[in-house]
C-alpha cells in the first residue's frame, strides 16, 4: 500500500510538472560604439560598415553611422546597431549546428572602440527567474555577451543550435568548390529568370510569394498592387553583366551578388514616384522585397540542375 502510494505521488508530480519551454529563435544584436556602459546611459556608435555571415553565406551587409544609443536595463545592454533573429533567414538556417560571423570595419581606422555582441535564445513561453519577491518572467534564455575593444577590422564568430530551423534537402548536397562555364549560364539564366516574372498576370510571382511565410500572397493579389506598379511603368531587371559575380562559399549554395549594390533593380525609378497610395507602397515594396532580395543564393540539385535556394 505504502508502495503505491508513493508511485501515485511520484505520477502526480511528473504530470503536473510544467513542459519545458521550446526555443524557437535565437537573436544577436551587435553594437561598436564609444563609451562606457557601466557608467552612462548612452553611447555613441562608431561611423562603419558591418557585415553578417551564416554558414559561409553573406547574409547582410549594413552601414553604421554615428549616433547616440541608450543603454538599458540591469545588465547595461547597448542597443543594437545591427540586430539578427535568426529565424527570419528562413532556410539559409540548418537544423542543428550553425554559425554566424559578425565582422565591422570602422570607417577611421585608427580611431579606438568598443564592439559588443550579445546573443539569446527565444523560447515558446516564458519562464520565471530569480527568487520571490524580486524575480521577473522572461521568454530568453542562454543569454550571453562578448566585447572587444581596440582599433581596425573586429570580428565575432559563434556558434549556435538551431532545432527549430526546417531540415532542407539542399543542406545536405556536396559542396560546391568550383564552377564550370555550364554553371555559370545556369546561374546566370537563374536571375533572368527571376526578374521576368515581374509582368502581368504576375502567376509566377504570387507562386513565389505563396512560398514565404513571412508574407500575406493573398492580400497582395487581392491589392493588386503589382498591377498598378506595371500599369506606372515599373520594370524589374537584374543589375548590369559585368557587375555580377557568383561567390563560392565553401559548402553546397553560392551566392549570386551584385558588386556594391542590388542584384535586382528597377529599370526605372523614377517610376515609383506615381505610386502614391500609402497601401500600395506598402504592399509594393513587401511583395518586392520578399521576390527580389539583394542577392540569390542558388544549390546545384542533383543530377546538376541549379535552382534557388528558397
């Protein structure tokens, strides 16, 4: 009896125990910045261009400027100059192990700094922290800072766990170390083939943005903005031959990249300008920026076809 007593307590425990939460995003925000933190409540950062790599794969690549930025909360934390959810990269993230590599380069080199990178899970419910009385509810966990202080180029590099992230068949194609003249007509027949769907009935396009999560297809057909931005001219076209390359990143995508600039662009842009409804700006420039990133990143699918890597 004593037995079963205690096995009935023991069940009562395990099913009233809470589900641990699930993380479902990890972010990273980065900062280079003059000040101390620990002492004020802003900082100034550094004028300079800094650039995100995942797995090998240029993700980002942003100008910083000179501006003042509070510092927050008990743990002093510097806003971000550039801010990473990673979960927002959609498959360029692999399931499981990745990394990602933050480099800056301040526009005065001999100018000293300080850089800061802070990294934290997202979870699918919050948690308490801390003891009664003065704990607090947090959705984050595996929090965690790196700082460097010096002058010239820095870089953070970390790895991170992505269970969350889809398992795509194209993160398991042998990797790519070179490319023949076949390649490069594929890849090149790849962005032409992108910039052309932008045309009436735009079917292609809708079929494209049916595929991203992160955007409503439905409501831009029912919008029609497209229509509108072709009915004013709007044409889009990939950015001139001889300023296109194709990076070889050491594993299964490349990345098709214009030097200095977009891979797409609008052949006309002062065209734009005859947009001027709020909502189908809007719209505009969500459908367009979800169908025509500034850069591709394209796979070699077997038995040799190259397709993009959505």
């Amino acid at each position: 009896m004593m037995v079963m007593r205690q096995l009935s307590c023991i069940l009562l425990l395990l099913l009233a125990a809470p589900s641990a939460a699930k993380v479902i995003n990890v972010e990273f925000k980065f900062t280079p910045f003059v000040g101390d933190p620990a002492k004020v409540d802003h900082v100034t950062t550094v004028p300079g261009q800094a650039r995100v790599v995942l797995n090998g794969l240029p993700i980002a690549s942003q100008p910083v400027g000179k501006e003042e930025v509070p510092v927050m909360f008990e743990a002093r934390e510097v806003a971000p100059a550039v801010w990473v959810p990673v979960e927002s990269l959609g498959s360029m993230v692999r399931k499981g192990k990745n990394t990602i590599r933050f480099e800056f380069t301040p526009t005065d080199a001999q100018a000293s700094y300080r850089a800061q990178l802070r990294w934290a899970s997202v979870n699918d419910d919050a948690t308490q922290q801390g003891g009664a009385g003065h704990g607090k509810a947090t959705n984050q966990s595996d929090e965690g800072v790196d700082n460097k202080q010096g002058k010239g180029k820095v870089v953070f590099e970390r790895e991170f766990v992505a269970d969350f992230a889809a398992d795509r068949p194209w993160h398991h194609y042998p990797s790519v170390d070179k490319l023949s003249d076949a390649d490069q007509e594929q890849l090149s027949a790849l962005v032409n083939a992108r910039a052309a769907i932008f045309k009436p009935d735009f079917a292609d396009l809708y079929a494209l943005l049916k595929k991203n999560d992160k955007i409503d297809s439905a409501a831009v057909q029912k919008a029609k903005c497209l229509d509108r931005a072709y009915a004013a001219g709007i044409r889009i076209v990939p950015a001139p031959t001889d300023q296109v390359e194709v990076l070889i990143t050491g594993g299964p995508a490349v990345v098709i990249a214009a030097k200095g600039g977009n891979l797409f662009v609008p052949e006309n842009p002062s065209a734009f300008g005859k947009i001027t409804d709020q909502g189908a700006q809007m719209c505009l420039s969500a459908a367009l920026m979800a169908a025509y990133p500034p850069r591709l990143v394209a796979v070699k699918a077997p038995p040799g076809i190259w397709e993009v890597a959505e």
